[in-house]
C-alpha cells in the first residue's frame, strides 16, 4: 500500500501498461466529478468505479486477490485505514464473483491515509482497507465523491 498524488502514481513499479492505465485515468479524471455512478472501462482490463457516498464513523475491512485498488476522492475528503492482511488470517469471507472479502471487528490498524481531491490511496491484493471513513481532523464534509480503480494485478511488475 502507498499513498502519492494521482501524477505520481504511474511512477511507481515498472510496468509500461501499469503506466498506461494510470495516464488514462489521469486524462479522465477530472471528468469524473460530472459522471453518473457506474463502471468506466480503461485499457489493459482495468476500469474504475464512480460513487459518491456518505461517510460513516466505522466500516469494514475488504481485501481483493485479483485486482490493484487505486482510489481517488474527487470531492471531500476520505479516511482509508490499512492493515496488514496477517491480521485478518482465519477470518472474514471472500466472493469469487465480486473479488472481495470482508471482515468486522477487528480493531488493529497499520496506517491512515486522508484522500484528498488529487491524492490516491493504492492497495495491493491482500492489502486490507477500511473505506468510506469520516475525516475525523475537523469539520469535514460527511459526502464524497470518488473512483475507484480496478487494475489486474499482473499489470504491476515490482522495479
């Protein structure tokens, strides 16, 4: 997991096509706060996911097995805490289908990271992360808007 500004992000690994998912999106995302909610298609098999949500003061954890997480707040402010996946060994659920499992009630945290509109929280397969969270700095708005990035996995080759 890291946390960059979107520019940065395709700097990252060595994968040409990782850099070429990333660069679209770039093109892209600042189109992003008019679009509907829905499913957008990049290159490579990777799409991203447009949401607004209202952010609560809990969530679940999730982790994915096929899918690189790149997610983009581009309205509002976002908490995403991280963990370590060792944490959760032995518990929660994972859908084939929908790449994704969850777990509750578990308390530990490895790090936090506070989205901002041109920063990007990134989670490998395996990484949890507990999304949708309010700020909790100040008097932040309880809405945002986001996409989430969907990259195959194999797309990303360590430097």
């Amino acid at each position: 997991m890291f946390f960059d500004r979107l520019e940065h992000v395709g700097n990252y690994g060595k994968g040409a096509k990782w850099r070429e998912v990333i660069l679209q999106f770039i093109k892209e995302y600042s189109l992003v706060l008019d679009k509907e909610e829905g499913s957008y298609p990049l290159c490579h098999g990777a799409f991203y996911n447009v949401m607004s949500a209202e952010l609560k003061s809990d969530n679940a954890y999730e982790y994915h097995k096929k899918y690189i997480d790149v997610h983009c707040t581009v309205s509002g402010t976002e908490k995403i805490d991280g963990a370590f996946f060792s944490l959760f060994l032995g518990s929660g659920n994972y859908s084939e289908e929908k790449d994704a499992g969850f777990f509750h009630g578990i308390p530990e945290k490895d790090c936090t990271f506070y989205v901002e509109p041109g920063n990007c929280a990134v989670f490998f397969p395996y990484e949890a992360h507990k999304t949708l969270l309010l700020d909790d700095r100040g008097d932040a708005a309880k809405r945002i808007k986001k996409a989430v990035i969907k990259i195959p996995a194999q797309l990303w080759e360590k430097a």
